[in-house]
C-alpha cells in the first residue's frame, strides 16, 4: 500500500515542476539606446514600457543638452552618454537646449506594453462662471453698447432788449 501512495507523490511533485506557475510578476525592465548624430536624436520618438531606461549617445562632435519634462542633462560632448528610467506611462517630450530644433517624444506605455488611456481629444471642462463685479462706469462703445450721439445745444434765449 504505501508503494502506490510514494508513486503518487512522485507523479504529483513531477507534474509541480512540469506545470509553469502563474504568478504576477512585472516584467523585466528593459534599457534603450537612442543615437545622437547628425544634429538628430535617432529615433525622433521612442516607445519603452513604464519601468525601462534610456540612454542617449552623442555622435555628434557639437555638444548637446536635453531637457524634456521631468529630465535635463548636461552639456554631453561626443561618446557622453546620459540615461534616464521612465517610471510611469505617458508621452515626455524633450529637445535639445543647443539646437532648439532638436525635439524628440517618448511615449511610455503602461508595463505590460499596453498603451494607457489617452486624455487627447477629450472636451474641456466649461469655463467657470465670473465672480467679479461689474465697474462703476457707465457702458459704452467698449461693452458694447453704442455711444450716445452728442446732445443738440439749447437754442438761443430770447434777447430781452426791444
């Protein structure tokens, strides 16, 4: 009897290491490179998942400065390298202080590479009702309100001399 319950045993702890177990664990973050060379960041835009890092590499001989939401390097002269980790998802754009017509976006997916819900085209919230007072003065031309033509003068009073 107790050799079908140890075969059993056996069987059950080999099916444990032949089933994989399914556990939430985030996925591995991942490094990015992006290219600094001919005055252009390469790619121009980048796609990483909440949790990764990039590093820009500057090719260029000219030296560069980023800056982007949240970020902002040094002065990187050629072969200086500058990373940054992107902890959550959204789109950070960034450009170049230097040259100024250096721009570049990351976009930040959530971390299982889905892309997170967008606020992009959502209608704004409606202007908030006025709390001032109105002025003192009277309306005119500026309210809106035509001005008044001027007031024709008086006649001329009767001479009292016959």
């Amino acid at each position: 009897m107790t050799r079908p319950i140890r075969a059993a045993s056996v069987a059950v702890v080999a099916l444990g290491f032949l089933v994989p177990t399914l556990t939430n664990h985030p996925a591995r973050a991942e490094e990015h490179t992006d290219e600094i060379k001919g005055l252009a960041f390469n790619p121009d835009e980048i796609r990483v998942r909440a949790g990764d890092s990039i590093t820009w590499v500057n090719h260029d001989s000219d030296r560069h400065h980023l800056q982007g939401d949240g970020f902002e390097s040094s002065d990187l002269p050629n072969s200086a390298t500058f990373t940054v980790e992107f902890p959550s998802p959204g789109e950070i754009t960034y450009h170049c202080t230097i040259h100024t017509y250096m721009e570049g976006k990351v976009v930040v997916l959530n971390p299982d590479g889905s892309t997170p819900p967008s606020t992009v085209g959502e209608p704004e919230a409606p202007p908030a009702p006025s709390t001032t007072t109105s002025s003192t003065r009277p309306p005119g031309p500026l309210d809106g309100v035509p001005a008044e033509p001027p007031a024709a003068p008086a006649p001329p009073a009767p001479s009292g001399g016959h």
